[in-house]
C-alpha cells in the first residue's frame, strides 16, 4: 500500500487525498439541528402552531376588530349572549368580548414577554457575575436575594405598583422585580458548573481576560438552560400578570386585560357564565402552549447540551 | 531523541516548588512538596505516577494556571513565579499544555477551526479573521486533520481527532515548552500510537520541550528523554528513560514497573509484586518516608524523617535511603 | 526454569459450553441511521474459564456483553439474529421475569466506571444487601448481614466497612465493592467490562490478582473485556478480537500469542503497543480508523488498513477458518490454507454467512 508511506497522511486518518478546499470557514448552524429535534415533539409542534395563530390574531388585531370596539359601550348589547354579530358575545358594559380579548390580549402578551426578557436580563447578568466571581461578589449577591425573596411576591408587587402607580412601564418594573430571582440562582448554577469546565482553563492557558471567557464560552453554553427557562416563565408571567389585574393593579380601565375580564365576569357570573369562560380560556390556552414549546426546547437543546 | 544541547541556560527550571491547598476544615493538602526540575529545548522529560501523586497540579503550577505556594519557576531565565495575569499573558505564547481529555478540554459550542484560531486571536497575531483562519488551516494540515473537518463540531469527531484538535490549539502561538497532560490515556491503543508518533515529530520540527505527564510507564518511554517519578507530591526518582527501566532505584519505581501487565504468556504464574494498601493521603502529611507504609523494605530509620533526594549515580536521583543496599536486589527481580 | 504455562487450561474441553453466542447481530436504529454493532459473532465460554475480548473503541464489545444479559436500551437496541445460550438454555426466549432471575444472579456485570456503578446515597453494605436479597429473598436479615460481611471480606474490605459511603472509598476499594455485588450470589458467569482501565496500575494488579483468586475459588467463567494484551495474557484462558462488530480472531491464549496464524489486525495491535521491552524510537500504529458502524464498507472491514489487503478483501467478506481444534481466524490471506477447514455455525437462518455477493 503506497499510501501507507507516508506518515502524516497516515495520521490524517482513512481518507488521504481528501478535497482540502474549504475555502470560507462558515460555522454551520446548530439551529438547524435543534428545529429538526423539536419538530418531532408533537406536543411542542402543535403548542408551536397554536401560539404563531394567536400572535397572528393579536398582531392584527386592528383590523379584525378596531379598539373603539373593545372599549365602546353600547347598552343595548350588555350581556348579550354571542351570535354571529358578537362571537363571543357581550360584557356587563356592553362591550363586545372577542374585541376586548384580542386587544386585552395584546397587552397580556407584551407586558409578559417584556417582563421575561428584562427580568431574565437582570437575573443572568447578577447570576454569572455571582458564578464567576465567587467569594466576596458571589455573597453579597446571593445575601441580597435571599433578602428580595423574602419578601411575597405579590406584596411586592402590591407595594411597587400601589407607590408608583399603574401603567405599562410600572407593570413592567413590579413584575421584573418579582421575577428576576429565579434567573440569579439559575444562571449562577450554570456558570459554576461550566467555570469548572476544563475548555475554560484551556481558554485562560491560551490568555483568555475573564470578560472574555463569560462572554464567549460560559453564556453560548449556558443559553440552552437559560432559554428553556424563559419561555416557562413566560407562560408564569401570562398568569401572574392577569392575577394583578384582577386584584385591580393592572392597566387601569377602559383597557382591556384578561385578569381584568375574569374580575368582572364574576360579578356577573350567575347571569352570564360564558364571560368568564373567554377570558379564562385565553389565558389558559396561552399558559399551555408556552409551556409546550418550553418542554419541546428543553428536549431539543438537551441532547446537544449532553454531548 | 535529538541531540540536546545542555551547556546553555535551561529553559524551564524549578526550585523546590510546592503548592499546597487549604482545606475546608483548615488541613493542608500537599500536592506538589518541593520539585526540582530542569528542562532543555528540544528535551522531553516524562513526569510518572499514580492518581494523588500531583503531577496534573505539577504541569498546571508550571504554566501558573494554579498560583504555586512556594519555590521558584525560571523560564528562559525569567522569573516568573510571581508574575500576574498580565504578564503571564505574554508568557502564554512559550508556554503551552495539552489536555488530557479531549472531550471536556474544547468549547463543545465552537467549530474546530474557531478553536484552534482562538488563541491566536486573543493574541491578535494577524490583522484579519481570514488571515488567523488561513493560518489555523495551516495548523490542522500541521497535526493531520483533514481540512474538511474544519467546520464541524467536535463532538462530531472522534477521541484521536478532537485530541489532534487540542494539538493544533496547543501549537499555535509557537511555543517553546508544552506540557503534555496525560495526552492519549483517552485514546484507543492504536490511536495512541498515531498521536504519539505526531507528537515525537512535532517535537523534531519545532524543537519543543515536552513535559509529558502520564501514569503509563511504557508510554512514557517512548517519548521521554528522562523521567520523573512522583509520589504524593514528591520526587522519587529522577533519571534518563532507559536508566530508570534498566536499573529502577526506588521501590515504588520497581512495584510500578511490576504491577504493569505484560503482554506474555510465558510469565503468566508470576505472581504480580503487589504493593500492599491503598495511596496513603496528601493531606497534612508528617515527616517521613511517604511510600513507607506500603513499602516492604520500610525500616524505622525510612519513617524518621523525609528521605532527601540524593544522585546515587551520575545522573540518577533517588529519594530512598536504602537504595543502595536494595539495588542488588531491584534488579534481580526486574530481569527481562 | 518450569514450564510456565498453565498446562491445565490448554485440554479442549468436549463439555458443554457454559456460555453459547452464534450468529449474533446487533444494530442500534435511531430516526437518523442504524448502527450496525454486532455482525455475525460466534463465542464460546467454557465452565471455569475465562475468555478476554479483546478491541478497541467501537468494536461492539460492550454492546455483546449487554446483549447476553438483554440489557440493550430499549427503543434503540435489536439483537436482529442469532442465539445466545446460557447453560443450555436460550436467553433470547426468555421473558423478561426470567431475565431478572438470571441478572445478577446466575451472570453478574461489572462495568468500567466504579465512580458511578455506586449509589452515592446508600451504604456499601446495603447495596450489597439489597443484591443479596434480592435473588435470596428467603434468607432473615441476620443471615443477610453475614453474607455481606462475607462477600466483603472475601474481596478484601474490612467487614466493618459496610457501613460506610461510597465517596469514602477510594477507586480500587469501590471497583472491589461494585465486584463483590457482583459475586456475591455466586454467578456462574461474570462479565466484567474494562474492570481496571479506570485504575491506577498499581491498583489494577490487586483488583486483578483479586478477580484471579476468586475465579479460581468460586469457579466463575469470567468474560473479561478489555483493550489491554497484557491483561489478557495474564488472566484469559481464551481469547476473542473484536473488530467493527466481528470476532475476526479467537483461540486460547496459546493461540493468540504464540500462534504461527494471526489476522492482519491482531498483529496490528501487538505492534502498536508502546513495549517496556522494546528499543525502537518509533511506534507502529495501524493507519486509520475504525470505520463507521452506520457506514460498513462491503467485504472486510479492516481492508482500509490492512497492510496486506487484496482485491478480494474489498469485494467479499472472509468466511471463519478453524485451525487446531480451537483458533478461528476471518480473512482472506488463509483462503488457501489447506490446514484450516471453513465453518458454517449451526445454522440459524441462513442469510448471512456463506453467500455475500
């Protein structure tokens, strides 16, 4: 065998003469990996299908239903039940249901998916400067979060909202407060873990500052925890939020909101029982479907993460 | 091995370099208890022992990724025992290790030729990403893999590839000295044999200095020019390759070089030379022969105090008082 | 200087075989690709022997042991032909109820990694208890606690130990637990997969020298797996090589070592060795790799790397040729040797085998 001869090409493995012609070092893609595994998950699939209508719905909400509608009492119409004019009928106010879904949705969602990202933000910046640093860092913050969680949430929030008032902005600070906790842990767990992967001390045998290490080995590899955890939390947020706004700390009136729907359907729950059936609905529909495709990801992203 | 040419300043020395680490409950674990070493370019010494004996901690002390307690690290006659991140960073172009797994010691999230260009970019070896990546290349074709492979991942590839992948990573600032951490105790045989062919002819090309940590005797053998064996975080014996397997001095050397299976039938019923016991423990240790509570030639005098270590003969450093009187009988029973 | 060599080990036994596998394949099969792992092996271990099966990563040797004890994971292993016989009966027909019987019992594992093998939460002795009673469930809790302390000391733990934790035992103490779990109900076969590759050298040859003893009291067949010669050549009485899902060589251990016959790649192995013997400044290590068990190539498998490699070991894979009454080797170079007849195994279903155009 000729090519027996010669030995580097012999420790080049079975294929000598192979094409060496890559000529643009592309990093392919792992996201291509990861969408094939999730698309086997039913579940995850159908949950997936679910959300991309319902954002659809709500993204053109102006045009199926104009927010006049949502918030234009006609007297007429109070608790009417639905029809072909109402599909979901009509509130104690006269206002028609599916409009007021729609747009209360819109602020359902924003508020829940603003509230993740910013508390996630917050949460897994403290938590790796916790797990990287250690010692004195690491204490002070996780002592500060002990002192946090403490307190209840929803008082918390009562307190935030009631002192500053309630709208979107201050929404979104009172829950990203609430939240933000369970991402310290999270992430600081993750970094220590991955601080003691030995690639990091090849990384720092190479020169690597520590920025540099957090940055470009220690978050890419902890982003499959971390993302997991975001869309679950979405979907905590989603009930969370609609719990303030049926205590009456949400966006204030005539804005529609679902935890706001649910409070006012119970006062009329004997005469028209359908009212709480909507709002209820979307909020569960939305809650599951988040945490399918929450469970679809985490399947997705594992194996990659054991390998 | 080439000819080394030792007349000239080493280029990696220690001196009495100890690096101790504080337990939870206040106790002292002395993983590495005054080593002394020299190192020349082009030379490779094999440093030997068991799991516990600190020569992992040795290697990573040297490069100062683990801070050393005591003693002094000279690097090209620098020393640099006290340097900070900063300047080590410099220090990081000469100085270079190659891990022993390679399955952990590379980013899983990186492509192999993002790995093996990182170093050079911390570095900003050259002006543009295309220039590092091309250089990179140049590395992959240097340690034999394949440029097709240069996108994948390394889970992708198998142990010998993704070892070569930490050669190439390891090669490319151009060091002087590479520690070789325990490099293909994670390989199949036959695979072991390629990558240490690759290593020997690197070492040949580039004129590195090798420390080559492993607990593979014949492995060591090989590639070693002179061998360190190490037990709980002591020099035992020190001395050139062939010498140690022709004439082992310590008993702990001679009970390694018996426990090791060999591939013959015709010496099947001999009874393996078993070392009675376990490792005793590193942690807060007391003077003392260390290998005496398992060693059958143990005397009271042996556990008095640490034995020092002494050149029994040119070139050949023990650390056992009884080494004379026991080399008669060493080498009785070592008889190929 | 006595002759050396176990002369006992060396009769050809004509009793039954304790252990029978013939034509086994096994293939693992995911959504992506199906790994073939196992291709058509033939092995035989005798009552009170030990047979080392020997190969490197990939080979399909852990895969084998797993198939004897139908251990494969569930939604991706099949054993796709073949018969595996245990003491004259089939395992492969065995309901699961009479597995568990087997496992643990009549054929014990020991797998390679004594880190993990132990629950971390439970004391040595109640894992070993917990074996115990579980294939004797009669026994009182008195008799149950003897045992333990028997079995513990037969591997050299102090009896008193058996209230301790795992992480309060070194590697080699834990490897003596996982192996005194596995002996404890005296099993008739033990197979132990890369029992010391996890171990200091030092605690390898008293692990090992361990293993020999109670081989030899217990009267255990042993399967040992492992890529080390040397430790086949110290402890086997028979050996298997493995390569890419085959037996490509197997005979005693005369055989194998001291043989005039061998297959291209056994003598690969031996060659790449790093030898304390040796003088030589370089390896010789087989060029290559393994070949991809999703991706078999026709013929032989070692062809790529063979040094000897003809037109034919590309096209057609090499019938097993039996020499001596014992040495089975699987290539082309002995198609013409007359001293060697071909074997067909008793035939399961024919397909494979013979014809492989």
């Amino acid at each position: 065998m000729d090519e027996l001869k010669n030995t580097a090409a012999q420790a080049a493995g079975a294929a000598v003469a192979a094409e060496d012609e890559v000529v643009t070092f592309k990093r392919p893609s792992q996201a291509k990996e990861i969408w094939r595994r999730f698309r086997k998950n039913r579940g995850s699939m159908i949950g997936l299908i679910i959300l991309i209508i319902i954002f659809l719905l709500l993204i053109f909400a102006e045009f199926i239903s104009p927010y006049e509608i949502a918030i234009k009492q006609i007297p007429e119409n109070i608790l009417a039940k639905p029809s072909a004019q109402h599909p979901f009928g009509c509130d104690a106010y006269g206002r028609d249901v599916l409009s007021r879904i729609l747009h209360g949705g819109r602020v359902s969602l924003a508020i829940a998916l603003i509230a993740t990202m910013t508390s996630c933000i917050v949460g897994s910046t403290l938590g790796a400067i916790a797990g990287y640093f250690g010692k004195w860092i690491d204490s002070i913050i996780m002592r500060a979060l002990d002192i946090f969680m403490s307190v209840p949430d929803i008082l918390f929030t009562m307190t935030v909202v009631v002192a500053l008032g309630a709208n979107f902005v201050n929404l979104l600070i009172a829950l990203t407060l609430a939240y933000f906790t369970n991402y310290v842990r999270l992430v600081r767990s993750q970094v220590l873990n991955l601080s003691e992967q030995e690639y990091v001390e090849a990384a720092r045998a190479g020169g690597s500052g520590n920025a540099r290490i957090i940055l470009s080995h220690i978050i890419p590899n902890a982003m499959g925890v971390i993302i997991v955890n975001v869309t679950l939390n979405v979907a905590k947020i989603i009930i969370y939020e609609s719990t303030l706004s049926f205590l009456g700390l949400g966006m204030p009136p005539p804005q529609p909101e679902w935890g706001l729907m649910l409070s006012e359907a119970r006062e009329v729950m004997r005469k028209a029982p359908f009212l709480l059936f909507f709002p209820a609905a979307a909020i569960v529909i939305c809650a599951c479907c988040i945490n399918l495709v929450g469970d679809g990801l985490r399947d997705a992203l594992d194996p990659h993460l054991k390998s | 091995m080439s000819d080394i040419d030792r007349t000239a300043e080493p280029l990696l020395k220690t001196v009495d370099l100890q690096k101790y680490f504080k337990l939870k409950n206040g106790a002292m674990l002395h993983a590495v208890d005054g080593i002394n070493m020299e190192l020349w370019p082009g030379e490779t010494i094999g440093v030997v022992g068991e799991s516990g004996c600190g020569k992992s901690t040795l290697g990573r002390t040297i490069l100062k990724l683990i801070e050393p307690t005591a003693g002094r690290i000279y690097f090209e006659g620098k020393d640099i025992t006290d340097f900070k991140t900063a300047q080590m960073r410099k220090m990081r172009q000469d100085m270079q290790i190659i891990f022993q797994d390679p399955y952990s010691s590379i980013d899983p999230r990186k492509s192999v030729i993002e790995v093996i260009a990182e170093y050079m970019i911390i570095h900003k070896m050259f002006r543009t990403k295309a220039e590092t990546y091309d250089q990179a290349a140049k590395y992959m074709d240097r340690v034999g893999l394949a440029r097709r492979y240069a996108n994948s991942y390394p889970h992708e590839l198998d142990g010998g590839r993704r070892q070569r992948i930490g050669i190439a990573r390891a090669l490319s600032l151009n060091p002087k000295f590479i520690v070789c951490d325990e490099p293909v105790s994670a390989l199949d045989v036959s695979i072991q044999a390629q990558i240490l062919n690759l290593l020997m002819d690197l070492q040949d090309d580039m004129k590195l200095a090798y420390m080559f940590v492993t607990h593979d005797l014949s492995v060591v053998k090989h590639i070693s020019d002179k061998i360190m064996v190490m037990y709980l975080g002591q020099c035992v014996e020190l001395c050139e390759s062939e010498e140690l397997f022709k004439n082992p001095m310590h008993p702990y050397t001679d009970a390694l070089l018996a426990a090791i299976p060999r591939p013959d039938i015709t010496r099947r019923n001999m009874e393996f030379k078993l070392i009675k016991g376990e490792v005793s423990s590193p942690i807060n240790v007391k003077p003392g022969c260390r290998f005496g509570a398992r060693c059958e030639y143990c005397t009271e005098e042996c556990l008095a105090a640490d034995p020092p270590l002494k050149e029994v003969s040119p070139g050949h450093f023990c650390a056992c008082i009884r080494a004379e009187e026991l080399k008669a009988k060493l080498q009785a029973d070592n008889e190929f | 200087m006595s002759d050396n060599i176990t002369e006992v080990k060396e009769e050809v036994t004509t009793a039954a075989p304790l252990l029978s596998i013939k034509d086994l394949k096994v293939t693992y099969r995911t959504d992506l690709e199906v790994v073939e792992a196992v291709n058509d092996i033939y092995l035989e271990i005798g009552k009170g022997k030990t047979l080392g099966l020997v190969g490197e990563t990939g080979a399909g040797k852990t895969t084998t042991a797993l198939s004897i004890l139908r251990l494969l994971p569930n939604r991706t292993g099949f054993i796709d032909k073949g018969e595996i016989f245990f003491d004259g009966e089939s395992i492969l027909d065995m309901t699961e109820h009479q597995m568990q019987h087997v496992r643990g019992n009549r054929i014990s594992m020991v797998f390679q990694d004594p880190m993990t093998a132990l629950n971390p939460v439970l004391t040595v002795g109640d894992q070993i208890a917990e074996a115990i009673k579980l294939h004797n469930p009669h026994l009182s809790a008195a008799e149950v606690d003897q045992k333990v302390e028997d079995t513990l000391q037969m591997v050299g733990i102090l009896p008193q130990r058996k209230v301790e934790y795992p992480h309060q035992f070194s590697g080699g103490m834990k490897q003596r637990v996982v192996i005194a779990i596995a002996l404890c109900c005296e099993p008739e076969l033990l197979i132990a997969d890369e029992p010391t590759t996890a171990l200091d050298v030092t605690i390898q040859a008293q692990v090992l020298s361990m293993m020999r003893d109670l081989r030899d009291r217990l009267g255990t067949s042993m399967l040992l797996i492992t890529h080390d010669l040397g430790i086949v050549a110290q402890t086997c009485d028979d050996v298997a090589v493995m390569y890419a899902g085959e037996i490509i060589e197997s005979g005693t251990t005369k055989d194998i070592f001291l043989g005039g016959r061998h297959h291209p790649y056994t003598v690969g192995l031996f060659d790449s060795i790093p030898d304390l013997e040796s003088k030589s400044a370089r390896l010789n290590p087989i060029p290559g790799l393994m070949p991809d068990p999703t991706d078999l190539p026709p013929g032989c498998p070692f062809a790529p790397r063979c040094r000897e490699c003809m037109d034919i070991c590309r096209e057609k894979r090499p019938e097993t040729k039996l020499f001596g009454e014992t040495h089975r080797i699987r290539c082309h170079k002995f198609d013409q040797d007359a001293a060697g007849t071909v074997v067909t195994d008793e035939p399961v279903e024919e397909e494979g085998g013979k014809q492989d155009e």
